[in-house]
C-alpha cells in the first residue's frame, strides 16, 4: 500500500494546480499507478572496431529480414536536429515487430503494448563512440507468469531481438 500511496501522491504532485492535493483525495477513490522497481534495464553493446555505424544498420535490417522481424519504424532523431540547425550526436531508432505476435501478447494483457514495438537505439557517446542499445527482454519475460504459448514467443522474439543486435555490433549479415 506504501507503493501506491507514494505512487498517487507522486502523480497528482504532476497534475495541475486546481486539483485537489493528495492529502485532499479519499485514498479508494484515487487513481491506480503501479510502478515496477526493475533493475538492469537495459542491454547495451558497443560497435566492434571496424563496423560503422552505417554497417551496423544494414546487418540490423537484413538480420531482421532474415527472421521476418518488420522495421515498423525508424527515427532519425539527429538527423531531425541536424536539419532544424542544432549539432547533435547520432541517435537512431529502429523499431521492429511481428504483428501477430504482438497482438498475441496485447490481448493476454495490454501492459505488454507499453514495450512494443521492440527497440534498438543506435547512440554516438561523448567520445565518438557508437553503442547499440535495447531494452533487456528478460525482465519483461521474468516478470509475469505467462502461458506456454506466449512464454514461447517472448523467448523466440527475445533471441531474434539478441540477433539483431548482435549483427549490428558484429557487421555480420
């Protein structure tokens, strides 16, 4: 219940000023935010000397390809900065997803639409250096019970999502 309490007081601190404080707000009637303490969030893997970063997004894509994983979104965030005149480092995202699995996972429980489409940052340091970076699947797949059917594909998506990652790092096509 301390979760809940600090978690509703922590939303209403954000809402605007006319709505009542959390001290004012009958606690049964407040809203439900549930926040998940998750550690290792995130699996982050440097390009190998000698793969650029133009390399690692061919061998991203024609991984995906290969297991019929759909880009279903790209965001050149510093080229979109570069062309309103501002300096930026590169930062890419590559959005993938098979649509039927994720509405397989939707209909089990919607929580699971807040992950989706499955990410990949591509991200210049301070240093020049290039990393690529996506959301640690495990915990998603650790964190909630799921029936054999869809344990089975968030393991299979979890290991294709390493794959594409792993083929940026490397350059491998």
């Amino acid at each position: 219940m301390l979760k809940r309490t600090l978690a509703t007081a922590a939303l209403l601190w954000l809402l605007p000023l006319s709505v009542p404080t959390a001290s004012e707000i009958d606690s049964a009637n407040a809203p439900e935010v549930t926040m998940y303490e998750i550690g290792q969030t995130v699996l982050k893997i440097g390009l190998m000397e000698g793969v650029g970063p133009d390399d690692a997004i061919d061998a991203m894509n024609s991984k995906a390809i290969e297991l019929n994983m759909k880009l279903v979104g790209h965001q050149n965030v510093s080229g979109e900065l570069e062309a309103r005149g501002l300096e930026s480092p590169r930062l890419e995202i590559f959005q993938f997803c098979r649509p039927e699995d994720a509405i397989k996972m939707v209909r089990f429980n919607t929580i699971y639409a807040a992950y989706m489409p499955c990410s990949i940052a591509l991200v210049e340091d301070g240093e020049g250096r290039f990393w690529l970076e996506m959301l640690n699947l495990d915990m998603i797949i650790n964190a909630y019970e799921l029936p054999p059917e869809l344990q089975a594909i968030a393991i299979t998506i979890n290991g294709e999502m390493l794959s594409i990652i792993t083929a940026g790092a490397t350059g491998d096509f």
